[in-house]
C-alpha cells in the first residue's frame, strides 16, 4: 500500500497522489528489523518490505569523521551515488521485461545499471546535445541497454517513484544503526525527494520511541526552493543557505581527504560543520570509473564480480555468489573468476582456515 504524506492518501497508485500530486512511499511494514550480518541495504529488506531481487553491494557505505564533520560517503555505492539505493529496490520489484527512462544525471546511470544486472532491458531516451558524456559512454557500453535520441513516448520508471524512494530510506536506517550521537543530519536540497525519503524513515523509527535527528536541508543560495522542500520546512526542517564558492571549497577540501563529492553534495558538508554532532550526507561523486563493463570485452557476469570486488575488496568465490544475489549459477561464478584471473585483472590468493584452504580473489591494483 501507498501512502501520500501531504493528505494522507492510502491506496495501491499511481506512482503520485491522485488527489495533491505529491510523490507517493510505501507504507512501513512492521517493526523495524534488520538482517544481521547482510552487508548491503537488503538488511533492512524486511522493514521495507522487499525481498532482494538484485544487488551490486550497494549500502552500507562509510561514516568518517573530516575537520570534526561525520560524513556518510555515498560516492562509495556501485555506480557513485545514493540512487544506486532506490534503484536495487526498485529493480528487485519491477514487473516487466523492458523499462523506458529520460537520462537524467546520476539517476539513470544507476538504473540503467541495475535493471540491466537484472536482466531487464533499459531504453534510454536521452538529448544528445545536454547529456552528461561521461554517463552517455558508461549506458551505452551496458549490455542490456538502448540509447534512444528524443523525448519518450511514455517513461516506465522515473526519479522519485514510491519504491525508489523506499530504497533511500534505508541512509536514515544505517545512520541509526551507525551514528547514535548525531544531532542533526544534513542533506543536499535539489527537488526534494531524498530529504522526503530519509525524512519519513526518521519519522517511522520515532514512532518506535527513537528521537530523531534534525533535518537540514542545503541549498544553493540562488537556488529556489521545491514544493517537496517546502512541505519539509513545514514538518520541521530547516533550509540552510550555502554560497556555490563555499561549495566547491569544501568539494577541493574533501577531495584532499579521499572524498570525491560534487559541489552539490559538498554543499551539506558547508552546512553539517556549522553543528554540533551533525552528519553530512555526500550523495554522489559525479566522477566516472573508466573499468565499468566494456561492450565485447567484458561479460555481465564478470562486470559484476569486478564490481563487487572494487567495493569489498578481498572475497571468497561463494561470497561473490551470494553479493550477486546467487543470481549466476555458483559454477558460473567460478567460470568467469578464472576468465578474469587468466587476464590477469583479479588476483587469487590461498590461505589456510583450520584444516581447509580457502581461495580468495581480489582485483589487480591498477584495474
Ligand atoms: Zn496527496
């Protein structure tokens, strides 16, 4: 069931209210519960309510500390951002054998990413005179992919649909799980939608007695505020104006520690560090890996596994299988390990675990 949180609507869709137009979520199922020792954002599948369908590994990015800040790093899921979230739930519950999507930055990227893990076929409608070349490139070398040039006849999937937004949820999740003490939670403001998502899942788990940290919402000075955001004001949350030179200072200062963060997402680092005990989410990097799959040189498969390792690092060729969602059949894992590992992009390693020797594989440095 949806639910619309500006008027209460409660019924099965359309992916808006019929009655305001304002996006709709899922309503909560239960309590909420987490799957111990799941390292992904299919932890908490049971509070949203989804059984995995795909995952490439996405969640359970890293909380550091820079200049006194706690910064959740989101440029640390599969495809660089936060939409890598949504886009796994949204993936694991789709019906259909072909989806149709507008390019929008970072969103279809992500998508395109997962439905085609999937299996699903992915048209891409993009303008080939505003696209992002850098995600034009990585879509089109997907294997389950079409471009197509021109506006869409009609979009199957879009930005901020209820299941997209269920999948977001799960960065409020992790922060409490991971970041009892924090007072406040900064959020880059564009249209709305992620600040909503993690707004509602803080308002489930306070249903459940926990006290919610404050919601900020940063801003490009010049920037309009969105009807989403407004709404959010109302509810509580505060807008907090950033200068676009102090974004990009903090994106260069960032950078110097490791974190590779847009200036639209560094802008919730400018707001976190005038707080006390305030998280700032990074919601995306905006850089490109250049070793996403290659049309003709890589498998699906063995993209994914070089995927799953980039971020876990050193696995076993069972842990693979089960990151992939023991989609591949387990030999087909096998397979495409020693494809890789012949041209010399993974490394195996033996080590001994009481009486039995266990292989370990990880990517060659420099791949
Ligand atoms: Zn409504």
């Amino acid at each position: 069931m949806l639910q619309c949180l500006r008027c209460g609507y409660r019924g099965s869709g359309p992916k808006r209210c019929p009655r305001c137009g304002f996006p709709l979520i899922p309503e909560p199922q239960g309590r909420f519960r987490i799957v111990e020792g799941e390292p992904t954002i299919w932890r908490y599948g049971p509070t949203l309510g989804v059984s995995k369908g795909v995952t490439l590994g996405e969640g359970m990015t890293p909380l550091r500390k820079i200049g006194g800040v706690a910064i959740k790093d989101e440029s640390r899921n599969p495809t660089g951002s936060i939409m890598d979230r949504g886009s796994a739930v949204l993936a694991s519950v789709y019906q259909g054998a072909r989806a149709a999507v507008a390019f929008s930055e970072d969103f279809t990227l992500s998508i395109a990413t997962y439905f085609s893990a999937r299996g699903i076929t992915v048209e891409v409608y993009m303008d080939p005179t505003s696209a992002n070349y850098a995600d034009f490139i990585l879509l089109a070398s997907l294997p389950n992919v079409e471009i197509r040039f021109g506006v869409a006849p009609k979009v199957d999937v879009e930005y901020g649909e209820p299941y997209f937004l269920a999948g977001i949820k799960t960065l409020a999740y992790e922060l409490f799980e991971g970041a009892r003490k924090m007072e406040a939670v900064a959020v880059p403001l564009e249209r709305g939608y992620i600040a909503l998502a993690i707004y509602q899942a803080f308002r489930e788990l306070e249903e459940e007695g926990y006290t919610a940290p404050r919601l900020l919402l940063a801003k490009y000075r010049e920037a309009s505020v969105s009807e989403i955001a407004r709404w959010l004001i109302d509810k509580g949350a505060e807008l907090i104006e950033v200068d676009s030179v102090d974004a990009v200072r903090a994106a260069v200062e960032l950078a110097r520690e490791g974190i590779y963060a847009k200036p639209l997402s560094a802008m919730a680092y400018v707001a976190a560090a005038q707080e006390k005990n305030a998280v700032a989410v990074i919601t995306g990097t905006g850089l490109r890996r250049p070793y996403l799959p290659r049309r003709g040189e890589l498998g699906g498969l063995q993209a994914q596994i070089i995927e799953v390792l980039r971020r876990r690092g050193e696995m076993t060729a069972y842990q693979i299988w089960d990151a992939l969602g023991r989609r591949p059949t387990l030999r087909g894992v096998y397979k495409a390990l020693s494809s890789l590992a012949a041209r010399g992009i993974v490394a195996q390693s033996y080590q001994i675990e009481g009486k039995r020797r266990i292989k370990r594989f990880k990517l060659n440095s420099g791949k």
